[in-house]
C-alpha cells in the first residue's frame, strides 16, 4: 500500500511541471530569459535576427516530421514561444495553458 502511494504522489508530482516558476502552464517562457528555455531544450539549433529580433529554433522528435519550436526574444527576454508539426510529436514541448 505505501508503494501506491509513493507511486500516485510521483504521478501527480509528473503533472504539475511548469515551465514560469508555478503559473500553473507548461512551456510558458514568455518574460523568462532564454536559459529558461535552454534548460527544458538545450542550446538551440538554429538563431537568426529578423528585424532586429533574435528568432531561436530548435527541431525535436523524428528527423522525417520533426516539431520545430521557435523562440522570438523582446531583447534578453522571451516575448514568444511557438511549436508547429504534428501535436503527437510535438506535445512535450507544446504550451499549455494553466
């Protein structure tokens, strides 16, 4: 019985990972740094500057349908977070509303 119950409080512990601090979303980086993003992602594989603004890209999942992620800076500061492919593969890293 005390190893359900270790199991159901690791389970329930799974589910309420969030990505700014206890705002209840996941993947929520908008206002964080972009080491916030890196630690759930690791360094980005792409970066480019379009107009002026820093764009961070990474790809994710299976080389043939990837999710790509895309991170749009307001200076050192996130100010967008977007995934785009098929929402099977792209669900770890999607955001979720709290």
């Amino acid at each position: 019985m005390r190893y359900l119950l270790i199991l159901a409080l690791m389970g329930m512990d799974g589910c309420s990972m969030t990505g700014s601090g206890g705002s209840g979303a996941r993947n929520d980086f908008k206002g964080q740094p972009l080491s916030a993003v890196q630690v759930r992602l690791g360094p980005p594989e792409q970066e480019q500057t379009i107009d002026g603004r820093k764009i961070y890209t990474w790809f994710k999942g299976q080389t043939l349908n990837p999710c790509t992620i895309r991170v749009a800076m307001a200076g050192d500061f996130v100010d967008s977070y977007q995934t785009t492919g098929d929402s099977n593969i792209c669900n770890p890293w999607e955001y979720r509303p709290g």
